[in-house]
C-alpha cells in the first residue's frame, strides 16, 4: 500500500511529495492487523499532472490512512488550492477506498476508487478509478474519471533506491480528455513529465522535483486564468510521517 501511494504522490493524483512514505502502526484485532499512517507535507508547490493546483505558491497537505491485512485500505489526503482557479474553494479534500496486494515479491497491483472534493465548490467533485502494475521499480497506471467528466490519465514511472536514502524518481503521463479546456473547444491531449530525487534525512522526507507539461500557453490560460501554471516548475517538499 505504501509504495502504492508513492507513485501516486510522485505522479500527481494528489501532490509532488512523500507522503507515500509513511511509518504505519499496527493494531491487532479479532478482525485482523490494522496498520494506520499520518503524513504532513510541506510544498513549495502543489503540482498536479504538471500543473500548478496553488498558482505558484506553497502548500500544506496531509493524509491519514487505515489498510487491512488483506490488502483493503481507506484513507483520505488534503491540501490548500488556489481559490481563484477553483471556484471560491481553497480547499481540495479526496477519499479513497482500494486493494492492493502482491504477485511476487517483486510484482504488486493496486485498485481503487477516489474522490475529489473542493468545499464552497461542489460542482468541481470528481470521481476516479486507478489500477497500478508495479514491477522491478516500473509502475504502470492508468486513472479514468467517469464523473461528471470522462477523462483518461496513463502513466508510467520508475523508482530507483540509492545509497544514504537517495531516491531518483521518473515519471511520464499522458492526460486525454473530451472536455473543452481551451478557447478553441478542442479536445484535450497533453502530456506531463517528471524527475525527481529524494532523501530520507533526520526523520524527514525530502523531494526536489522538476516538472513541465506540453500545454500551450493558451490553452493554460484559459484553463486557469493564468498561462504560468502549466509552466515548467522546481518544487520542493518535505514530509513527516507519524
């Protein structure tokens, strides 16, 4: 589960972070072990699929998350917006409930349901399916949301462990979409890449990402309101988990 949401947090269905890294408690019960996991990340930058979600500033995000030994998990995840570009909200609150679960100890699948929700903007909730194949530090994923929008998002990313808990993390992502984004009405196919490297230092999560899309300005523009939050971006986040 918890690899599951690093190449979650690394690829944007929530932040450019390591709230992925979370040191679980366990709870055993007469319904099985329980692990629960609290994450707080502070950003430079809430980057999402290579978009600015802050209009350039800082964001403060957190998590908790409950999994089962079975693999069954439920787990919500916040962070501050720029309220200009989602409609008065300066919130973004998501739900998600899953399964993950391993092949091999090498190979893991992961599925699950998510909900996107922005308070004071309720006409902007979302509602999204991810499956995830992650194998020999490869994961590929693909996200569709059916509600209130069909839109497809595939990616693949790689991770790979260095010493003294380095990280590099690579990831490259292709949103396809029927909605209108842009002043012309055209249908929407960008892609998003991302580099990354992280480490683990005084019981911290460190990560310096860089960022950037193919989104033309325009079409930026007209999204947001401002054609620099598709821009290329350096961002960097630090994460406790308890």
């Amino acid at each position: 589960m918890m690899m599951k949401k690093l190449a979650l947090a690394i690829v944007g269905a929530s932040t450019v972070g390591l709230s992925s890294i979370a040191a679980a408690e366990e709870f055993p019960t007469s319904l099985g072990t329980f692990d629960v996991s609290m994450t707080a990340t502070f950003a430079t930058d809430y980057i999402w699929r290579g978009q600015s979600q802050t209009d350039g500033t800082g964001a403060i995000q957190g998590s908790l998350d409950i999994a089962h030994e079975s693999g069954v998990y439920i787990g919500t995840w916040a962070s501050n917006v720029d309220s200009a570009a989602f409609a008065g909200s300066s919130v973004e609150i998501d739900y998600y409930v899953g399964y993950a679960g391993n092949i091999t100890d090498d190979i893991g699948y992961d599925l699950s349901w998510n909900r996107y929700t922005y308070p004071k903007a309720n006409e902007l909730t979302s509602d999204e399916v991810i499956g995830t194949l992650s194998a020999y530090g490869f994961t590929l994923g693909t996200k569709y949301a059916y509600d209130p929008d069909s839109k497809l998002y595939t990616w693949i990313g790689y991770d790979y462990a260095l010493p003294q808990d380095f990280g590099l993390h690579f990831s490259y992502g292709r949103t396809d979409t029927k909605d209108p984004i842009d002043a012309t009405g055209s249908n929407a196919k960008y892609d998003d890449w991302m580099v990354g490297v992280s480490k683990n230092f005084i019981g911290l999560d460190f990560l310096l990402a860089y960022t950037d899309t193919d989104i033309k300005g325009g079409t930026c523009e007209a999204w947001y309101g401002d054609k620099d939050n598709c821009n290329s971006n350096v961002t960097l986040s630090v994460s406790k988990s308890f």
